[in-house]
C-alpha cells in the first residue's frame, strides 16, 4: 500500500513544481514584457519631447533669421536709396548756390548741412538695424556708438561705464544683449521722460553683469506686464539662459538688472 502512494504523491510534488515553474515563467515574462513596454514608452515620450524641443529651437531660429533679414532690407533701403536721394539733393543745393542771391544764401547754406546732418544719421540708423554690423563691432562699440548718437542729439544724457576684463562672447548672443539694451533705450525715450540714463557692464569671472539705469517717471510693473517691449527683452534673456530683472515704480526712474552667463550647459548642448 505504502509502494503505491509514494509514486502519486512524487507525481503530485512533480505537479506542483511544474505548475510553480509555469507561474514563474509567465510572471518573469510578464514583468520582462512590462520593462520593455515601459522602456518604450520612455524612450517615445524622450524622443517626443525632444523633437518638440527642436521643433521649437528652429521656430525661433527661423523667427530670428526672418526679424535679422528684415532688418537688414530697411538699413539696405535706408543707405542705399533714401540716403542717396538726400545726397543728390545736398548735390543739386550746392550747384545751386552758385546763382542764389547773397541774401539767400546763408537760408540755402543752412538747409544743405540739414540735408548732410540728414544723409549721416540715416547711415547711422542704417548701422544699428544690421546685425552683421554690430558681429563686427562687437557689444561695448555698438553701445558707444549708440550712445553717442542719443548724447549729438541731446535726447537724454547717456553714460557707459565698463568695468573687468572683456570677455568674448557669442557673436548671436552680442546681438541678443545689444537688442534689448537697445528695447530698454527705446522704452526710455519714448515713455520715461528722462534726463540721464546709464548703463555698465561688468566683466566678472563667470558671467557679465549688465545694468541700465534711468531717472525717468518710473511705472507700475504690475501695470505693465502686457508690454510687448518689456516681454520681447524678458524672452531674449530667456534664450541666453540670462538672469532678468526689470523694477520700477513711479517718480522713482527703472532699473534693469541681466546676469549672462559666458557659458552654460543648457546652451552648449542645445548648439
């Protein structure tokens, strides 16, 4: 009796291991299936991610390259059509003066150096709308020439202190730094009603500390958030991966704070 049963009951531990064995397998497959799923699933929504990040920097690339090519349309048409219209006519006044009365020519002599101070400050305007010319320039001489375009017109008192060593920077993001210290002087001819405006750049050991100053009306920064002026200088900063800071209140001038940094991992990367 004894011989019989322990034949069945080594099946029945047979059997059991089998069935244990099975349900490993199916369980290691299972969770080998899930990791590969998951795995995928990972690696699909990376992928994603990154072609939306891509898709993303080409937009804004592309953007700039279309803002940076109409720039350059109108500083062409401004040197080269109307800046050359101005010159025939100071051309013509100067054969004219010849034959005009000597109680008219002081008038006509008057009215030629208007249209040469005229042709030279299209040029100049012309020079600050072209990119290419401020990669040559750099940022320091783009902002003196600037500057001492705002000081020969006496449209508000304009300072540049540059302290530290200069650094090199990127020739793109020379261009975005110029362009909103460039946003900001606008800003301050057009609403702040200011006498004296100064900006300095500070060479420190990992970044350059930008600060621009003015004594104007101030405004509510609150009150301002939708200012596509204001926004377009936050956005640029945000590109150069640069701290930003605008404060201001009324009777109280504003303050405009960039901390750029000369590199970051972010940027390198995204290059």
């Amino acid at each position: 009796m004894l011989s019989i049963q322990e034949p069945l009951l080594d099946q029945e531990i047979y059997l059991i291991v089998y069935f244990v064995g099975v349900l490993l397998f199916i369980g290691c497959f299972a969770i080998i299936f899930f990791v590969v799923f998951q795995r995928r699933k990972n690696q699909f929504l990376i992928d994603k991610i990154e072609a939306q990040k891509k898709y993303e920097k080409e937009l804004v690339k592309s953007q700039m390259e279309t803002r940076e090519q109409t720039f350059k349309n109108i500083a062409w048409e401004l040197h080269d059509n109307i800046g050359q219209l101005l010159s025939v006519a100071s051309m013509q006044l100067n054969m004219l003066s010849v034959s005009v009365s000597k109680d008219n020519i002081e008038q006509v002599t008057e009215t030629k150096n208007l249209l040469t101070d005229s042709v030279q400050q299209i040029r100049n305007l012309s020079r600050t709308l072209n990119n290419d010319v401020i990669k040559k320039n750099g940022l320091i001489a783009s902002l003196e020439y600037e500057f001492k375009r705002l000081n020969r017109l006496q449209l508000v008192e304009a300072s540049l202190i540059v302290e530290g060593e200069e650094k090199l920077i990127n020739s793109g993001d020379e261009i975005f730094l110029f362009r909103i210290l460039q946003e900001f002087l606008n800003n301050v001819l057009k609403h702040a009603n200011a006498d004296r405006l100064k900006i300095k750049l500070n060479y420190v050991s990992d970044f350059l500390e930008i600060i621009a100053t003015d004594d104007g009306i101030g405004f509510d920064i609150s009150q301002k958030t939708e200012n596509s002026g204001l926004e377009t200088m936050k956005s640029r900063a945000a590109l150069l991966f640069a701290d930003y800071s605008l404060t201001s209140s009324p009777n109280e001038g504003t303050r405009l704070t960039i901390k750029y940094p000369y590199y970051h991992e972010q940027r390198l990367s995204s290059t």
